[in-house]
C-alpha cells in the first residue's frame, strides 16, 4: 500500500514539474523536442545558456536548484553546445556530503570533462576520500569516475583504493573495481602487471556478475599471452558447463537464455586457449556440443551464441562430429529470410572453408542467391567468400564477376579492395597468358588510378620474369601478348596514368624483342603518348625513357637509328625543360644514342630489367688509382675511426637527434637559474666600458655624454659588450632649465684612434636607449544451376597461394649619447667670474655652481653606486673611472687625423694610472674636498696632462684653459 502511494505522490509530481524537475525545464525538453529547424533549435538552445550563466553565478544557490542547473547543462552539451562555464560548478558538486547531489556530480563531471581535462587535478583528492567512505553508492559513483577520468599518469594515485576495494563486501562494489583495474591495464599495461593474479581470484567470484566482468580483462591478458593460462582451461570449461546447466540466477537470463553473454566471452577464450592445442581442445568438445544441442535459434540472442559457437570450432583443434554440427547451423542461417542471418552464415561459411573446403559445394545454390541478392553489404560478404574458395577450375568465372561488380559501383575504396583481389587471382590460378593479360587491362581500364602502383610494378615483374619455369617459349609469348594488346589499347581516348606507365615500360623493354614491329613504329606510338599526356610528368619520363631502351636495342643490334622528327622535337623539347627529371633523361638519350655498339651494349643490355646488381661497396676497382697515388706521396686515408684530434661531426648530429627525440615528461628538479646579465661589466674590461642607462625621473637634471678611453689590454670585443651612462641623472652640478624631454636626432659618431666620439652638432635624448628581444576519422532455375557447376564443379586440386639550430642574440654596442651644446659667450663669461672665486673640479664639466660652504650630506659616488646593478659590486668604482677622464670630451669635434701615435699613448697612460689613483681614492678625496674645497694642487696636475697632449686647430679656444686656471 505504501509503494502504490509513493508511487502516486511520484505521478503527481510529473504531472506538475516531474520527478524533482521544475516545469521550466520540462518546458525547454518540449520545445526543444517541437522544434522544426535547427536554427530554431539553436536559438531555444542559446536563450538557455544564457539564462543558466546568470543563474548559477547567484550566490547561496539550493542544492536542489544547483543539481538542476547541471542536468539542464547536461542536456546543453548532449545537444552539441558548449557549457564549460558550468565545469567548475559539476566539480564543486562531487565535493558535496549529499549522497544526491554527489552522484549527480560526479554524472556530470564524466559527461562533461575527459581524462586530460585540466580539472581533473580538482577530482583526484575527492576521489580518494570517497574510494574509502563506509556507503557503498558513494563509492560506486567514485569508481565510475576513476573508469572514465583517471589518466595514465594519476593512476598511482587510486591504484591502492581499487585494489583494496576488490575484497569489500558488497559485490556491486567488487565489479567495479574490476572493471577500473580492466580500464588501468588498457591505459598502462605495466601499472598493474603486477596485479594480474587479482583477475585469476575473482574469476571465483562467489557472485556471478563479478566472475562476468572479471572474463573481460582475461580476455584481452589471454589474447595478449595464450600459453600462460593454459591452465585455465578446466575452470573455463567448467564455468560454461555450469551456465549452459542453468545453474546460475534466473536474473542472468536473457530471453530464455542462459547467461548469453557470459557464454559469447567464454567461447571467445576458448577459441583462443584450443588453437592448435589438441589436448586443450579435448577439454572443450562436450561442452561446445552441448551448447549446439541446447541453444534456441528461433531467437537473435541464441543465433549469436551459435555463431560463436561455430567460431569456436573452426579456430580449436578439428573434431569431425563439431564440425557437422557447425555446417548444419550455417544450413540454416542461409536457408533464412532475414539478411542478417544469411550474412552470418556467409562469414561463418568462410571461416569452415578453410578446414573442410567440401562444406562449401553443400551450400552452392544458396551462395549464387546470395551473389544476386540487392544487398549490397551481404553481397560484398559473398565475394569475400568466393575469393576465399577460388581454385584454377572456378578462378575465370569468380573473376569476371568480380570485374563485373567492380564496374557498377563507386565506392573508391572498395573497387581498390576488388582490384588487388583480381589480380592477386589471376596472378596464382591464370589458365591461359592471353587470359592473364585481358584480366589486368580490364582492370587498369576500369580502376583507373584507384589501382595501387604496387600492382603496376608486380605486373611488370611479372611480365620480366614470365611464370617462374624453364620454358622460354612461353614467356616470349607472354611477352608479345602483352605488347599486341597494349597497342591496340593506346588507340584508347583516355587511359589512366599508371596504365600508360605500365605501356610505356612493356613498349620499351619487349616492342621489338619478336621483331614483329619496327623500332620506328613502337617509338612513334611512344612519342604519341607524350605529346598526348603532356601534362603528366611521370608519363612522360617512362615515354623519353622507353624510346631509350629502343634505341640502345638498336644500337647495340648494329641497326642503324634513324630518329624521326617527332622523336627529335620531343628530345629538344624536354632539354630545356624546367623539369630536371626529364632533362636529365633527355641528356642520357642524346648521349647513349651517340655511343657505340659495344658501350651502349654494356650499360643498356637487353632483358636485363630482373636481373641483380652487383655493387661493390669497397670500390677495389680504384684500387689501382690509390696504389699509384700514394706512390706519388698522396697521403693514405684514414678511417673516421681512427682519426684523434678532429671534430667528429656525427657527435654534434646525434647530440642534435637525441635532443629533438628527447621531449616528453621529464620529474628531475629543474636548474637553478644563473644570473646572465648582458650589460655588465666583465673585470678585464673595467676601463673601457660604460654604465648601464638608467631612466631619469621626473625632475629635469643634466647629463653629460660619455667617452669612452680604450685601456691597453682592450680587444675588438670589448667594444661589442658595453655598459652606457647614458641618461643618468647627474648628482652634482647645479640643475639647468633645459626642457626634460628634447628632440632627438640621429647621432653621428667619429672613431679617432679607437676612440669613439659624438659630433656635436647632433643631440640625442639621454634617456632613450634600444632594447632587443629574442622571439609557434525459391525458384532453382537452369541458369542458376549450370552458374553453381561452374564456381563449385570440378576436382579440388591443392594449390598455394602465394636539429635544433640555436640564434645567438649579441650584446648591443650602441649607444645613444647626448652631444654637447654650444655654449654662447655670455655663458663663458659668467664661467669665468664664477671661476674665478673657485678653482674647478675636473670631474664636473657643466656649468659650475656656487658651492655652498656646508658640506654636502650625501656622499656623491656611493648615490652613484644606487643607480647600478646591486649585484655589481665594481660599478660605483667604474663610474668615477669613467667620469674621471671626461676631458675628452672637450675634444669632440677634433677630425680623426690629427692625433698621432703619440697622443694616443698619452690616452692610453691617462686611462690607465690616472683611472686607477681615482678608482682607489676617489672616495677620500672627494671626502677632504667637501670640508676644504676644491684642492687647487691636484687641479693643476690634471690640467697638465691635457696640456702635454697639445691643442690641434679644431680645439676649443686654449684661452679657456687659461680661464679655468685663473
């Protein structure tokens, strides 16, 4: 009573919004259902999405509504939309403690992510918890997902669960676990090999469901490894003895039938285990009988464990009572009306003939029934079995109705299929050689280009080598055969491309061997069949060299050539053409037609096309050549693997091979990164170097260009890696009013001794340097019977079948510098006066401040080591290095031929101990200075050294030193 009201409170609730569904989606399944377009289906389809975007992004959604939202998702993607917004959603619902809403997601985590999904890392943890929870639908549901989700590489992961999961009480449970270790073992064979006994045990199953899943992973292991379960065989054995007993529930039937499909896998194991093994096979004939004996075949289910039954009997050591049995089944299945039947029979048919050929004369009739059906698909399975029973006695009329059927159809692929089948026949059971040759041109007429060239050249083959026997006299005549009616054939208006390469071949090897046409004729039709097909390369290559092989022939023959026009304007034409194939074939054709007999008898000799080519690999026939040449003091060559001291290029070849084989997952911890920076200063470069540009900030500043003072043990590639000072902001001097962002313009640089220097008439923004990067699936009539004495009359005779590159970025050696500004002459007096009352500091060359008598707070040099690398512990002492002789650039605009050799010793002097005294005691000086004033001393010994260099005519004005001296 209680059931009959649940089950009314149920039908109420469908009535009204459906078994815990709302109406409103009871509505969309309807309209989707009522839909008369795809469009409009589409349409229905985007509206929903959009509403279940907004929706599941609420907050404090009810569970009951959540689960909704993700069925009513489900159905989206069924209908081929996309709804991976709602992923996460479905992932967060496994997470949940409601049994309900669980299973709910993890439905539709597996309906909606697979096994690569990046989501699955979220699943993995949830999966283990719920492999371990005391309710067996909890983890049910889990191991549904570890089937369809668990990946190759997260198998290690759940592996212990599932194994322990195959001793849990519940028999549900137990099956699944087997069905997930099945599904690891399809994924990583290895990952459970050691897991391989667990199947053995639970094929002793005390529950036949999980026995029935447990034959599935012994099948794949049986047909991967027969010999190690042989001894499996009695328990097989006894296992379907018992099911074909009916001894197992009455809940494992299937329209009467015993546990159907236990019985198909276990026949399917049999089959394998009883192949070629007598005694195995003993085992099995009572139980297979029985199963013939017992299985109803007025149903489809018992049809099919028949079937497989006869399967079983012709793949088992052969037992004649089986195999009578067997032939009365396929009896019926052919005598049936159903196609399906007749198609079961017809492949059943096929595999007895290969152990009792006789069976197939006892279903003759029916066979030709099956050859005129209209199925197409039962038709096909009818010449599969003619082609299977094909002897010299029947191969005429089982090939011409195959040629016959390959004709009125258009499927591609199988006229391909049929082709190599004619073929193959007419090659083992050809009556007659003109028959041969008919067949094949029938072929290749009717194919076309579908024939595979393989078929093409064992064709030729085939004619070159004639059938294999001493007699000489037929294979001539196969020969001229096969050019008689090759002619006839070019007179055909279209022939397909491998056909005419297949012509060309046999014209040009055998198209005067009998002597019954002239070489003048065979190399008309030759040169016919290039003019006709010029657009085809590859015919006319087999052309240009079929009329080679005729001339040589001649030649060789002591016949005189007499080349015809056609042949002529063919060959001059194809000596200019753009195809290098035929130009090269040309040039040989002009060149063999200009040797002798005896030359072109060596390298072109007749009927020679099968024979074996000897090559010597030593090359002893330059023995000789060696021999005088060492004699005359050539040096002997020395194997590669005797060679010390040379680059073996092979090494970089397989370093460059075993790099781009190597990719793949790799667990080593990575490196830890070194520190490569470009624009450091590497120490044996320290003075001839330039810092590294810092952008300046927001307040105007001036910065000052720098030059750079080549130190003695400088190289060319000193000037390559370089660090620039440009656009850092000056620390000291007093600040100028000039706009912070100036018009910059190309700079022009002049090199005077190793010295590079900025013109002065260009300037260029301080603070804009370049930057590099480095960058992708009935009636038995008399035609019938006189059809069936033709394919299965006759005696049966027993016959055979026969590396990387990598792009090295440079360091830029540009430099953007900011050129000094003329100054006016009133500027120059103000310099004077303000210098008067201050000697000048030589490392400040800008416009000199009024320096205030409190000493500056911040030492200047340890700002300047703020602005660099923190990590460079040489750059605050190279900035005053490289401030230090900045009086060069009083000599910007001094042209590039006026120092000498001389002067630039002197530099080299000045950037060597000067730089280093600074470099040492830069700190302290300026130190004392600060509290003293500038030391008018070390300002006059400076100012010496420029003195020493001399002033050329382009120097600025020598009174200025006079000025700044006071």
């Amino acid at each position: 009573m209680e059931q009959l009201k649940t089950i009314g409170r149920e039908l109420a609730m469908g009535s009204q919004g459906g078994f815990y569904q709302s109406k409103e989606f009871l509505d969309l399944v309807k309209s989707i259902g009522e839909a008369r377009s795809k469009a409009e289906e589409d349409r229905i389809v985007l509206g929903e999405i959009e509403t279940l975007k907004r929706r599941v992004s609420e907050p404090d959604i009810p569970k009951r509504k959540m689960k909704e939202y993700i069925l009513r998702l489900v159905y989206v993607e069924m209908l081929g939309h996309d709804a991976s917004f709602g992923y996460i959603h479905a992932v967060k619902m496994t997470h949940d403690d409601s049994l309900l809403v669980k299973r709910t997601g993890y439905l539709a985590v597996t309906l909606f992510l697979n096994e690569d999904h990046d989501l699955i890392i979220l699943i993995v943890n949830t999966i283990q918890k719920d492999l371990k929870s005391d309710n067996y639908l909890v983890v049910c549901a889990a191991l549904n997902a570890v089937c369809k989700l668990i990946n190759e590489e997260t198998i290690p992961a759940v592996l212990p669960q599932v194994v322990d999961l195959l001793a849990h009480p519940k028999e549900a449970v137990r099956k699944k676990a087997i069905m997930a270790l099945h599904r690891f073992y399809q994924k990583s064979p290895s990952s459970v090999s050691h897991l391989v006994s667990n199947f053995r045990k639970r094929l002793c199953d005390n529950d036949p469901g999980v026995m029935g899943a447990t034959l599935c992973p012994l099948f794949e292991l049986v047909s991967t490894d027969v010999n190690s379960y042989k001894d499996l065989v009695i328990s097989f054995v006894s296992i379907l003895k018992q099911v074909a007993e009916r001894r197992l529930p009455k809940a494992y039937d299937y329209h009467q039938m015993p546990a159907p499909f236990i019985q198909i896998k276990l026949l399917k194991i049999l089959a394998l285990l009883g192949s070629g093994d007598k005694q195995a096979s003993e085992n099995m004939y009572t139980v297979v009988g029985d199963i013939f004996r017992k299985c109803d075949s007025s149903s489809n289910i018992g049809n099919a464990v028949l079937y497989e039954c006869i399967c079983c009997v012709s793949s088992i050591y052969p037992n004649p009572k089986l195999l009578e049995s067997a032939a009365d089944a396929i009896s019926r299945f052919l005598k049936s009306d159903s196609h399906n039947l007749k198609y079961m029979g017809i492949d059943a048919l096929g595999r007895l003939i290969k152990i009792s050929p006789e069976i197939a004369e006892q279903h003759q009739l029916a066979v030709i029934d099956c050859l005129e059906d209209p199925d197409d698909t039962l038709k096909r399975k009818t010449f599969e079995l003619l082609y299977k029973m094909t002897k010299s006695t029947n191969v005429e009329v089982i090939v011409d109705r195959m040629i016959d059927y390959m004709i009125s159809i258009n499927d591609n692929h199988y006229k391909t299929e049929i082709a190599s089948r004619c073929v193959e026949l007419a090659e083992q059971f050809a009556p007659s050689n003109q028959w041969f040759i008919q067949i094949m041109n029938k072929v290749f007429e009717h194919a076309g280009d579908l024939v595979n060239i393989k078929v093409a050249h064992n064709l030729m083959r085939l004619i070159a080598e004639g059938f294999g026997e001493d007699d000489d006299s037929a294979d001539s005549q196969l020969r001229s055969s096969a050019v008689d009616s090759y002619l006839h054939i070019l007179g055909e208006p279209k022939i397909p491309s491998v056909f005419l390469q297949l012509i060309c071949w046999v014209l040009g090897e055998y198209g005067t061997a009998d002597g019954k046409y002239s070489a003048s004729y065979i190399t008309g039709k030759l040169s016919d069949v290039a003019e006709a097909y010029s657009n085809d390369e590859t015919v006319k290559a087999y052309a240009v060299t079929a009329l080679m092989k005729i001339y040589a022939f001649e030649i060789a023959a002591g016949r005189k050539v007499d080349m015809l026009p056609e042949c002529q304007s063919l060959m001059e034409q194809f000596l200019a053409s753009h195809s290098t194939d035929l130009q090269q074939r040309a040039y040989e054709l002009q060149a063999v037609i200009g040797l002798d007999a005896h030359a072109v008898e060596s390298i072109m000799p007749s009927d020679a096309s099968c024979e074996d080519i000897e090559v010597d690999k030593a090359l002893s026939f330059l023995n000789g050549y060696i021999q005088d040449s060492i004699e005359k003091g050539a040096q002997p060559y020395i194997p590669e693997s005797e060679r010390s001291g040379m680059l073996n290029i092979s090494n970089f070849r397989n370093q460059d091979h075993h790099g781009a084989s190597s990719h793949g997952l790799k667990f080593e911890a990575y490196e830890l990164p070194k520190q490569t920076v470009q624009s450091r200063i590497p120490p044996a470069t320290l003075a001839s170097t330039e810092f590294v540009p810092v952008p300046e900030p927001m307040s105007v500043r001036e910065s000052y260009p720098t030059t750079i003072v080549p130190s003695a043990s400088s190289d060319a590639e000193s000037t390559e890696l370089k660090l620039r000072l440009d656009g850092v902001q000056k620390k000291w001097g007093r600040q100028t009013h000039s706009p912070a962002t100036s018009t910059s313009s190309s700079t022009s640089k002049k090199t005077v001794n190793g010295i590079k220097q900025v013109d002065g008439s260009n300037t260029s923004n301080s603070s804009t340097w370049e930057t590099y990067d480095s960058r992708k699936h009935v009636e038995i009539n008399s035609e019938k019977q006189k059809l069936a004495a033709s394919l299965f009359g006759g005696s049966s005779k027993t016959e055979k079948k026969p590396a990387t590159g990598h792009k090295i970025s440079k360091p830029s050696s540009h430099m953007v510098e900011k050129s000094h500004v003329r100054k006016s002459s009133m500027e120059i007096a103000s310099e004077k006066k303000a210098l008067v009352h201050q000697p000048p500091d030589l490392l400040d060359f800008g416009e000199p401040t009024v320096q205030s008598s409190d000493p500056p707070s911040v030492d200047p040099f340890k700002e300047l080591e703020g602005l660099l690398e923190p990590t460079t512990q040489l750059g605050s002492t190279a900035a005053a290095a490289t401030n230090s002789p900045d009086i060069m650039g009083l000599f910007t605009e001094t042209p590039g031929g006026t120092h000498n050799k001389d002067d630039s010793d002197i530099l080299s002097s000045l950037s060597k101990q000067p730089v280093t005294n600074m470099v040492g005691g830069a700190t302290s000086t300026q130190v004392a200075q600060s509290s003293k004033g500038p030391n008018r001393k070390d300002s006059l010994e400076k100012d010496s050294l420029v003195r020493q260099m001399g002033v050329t005519p382009s120097s600025p004005n020598p009174n200025l030193f006079k000025d700044l001296l006071g």
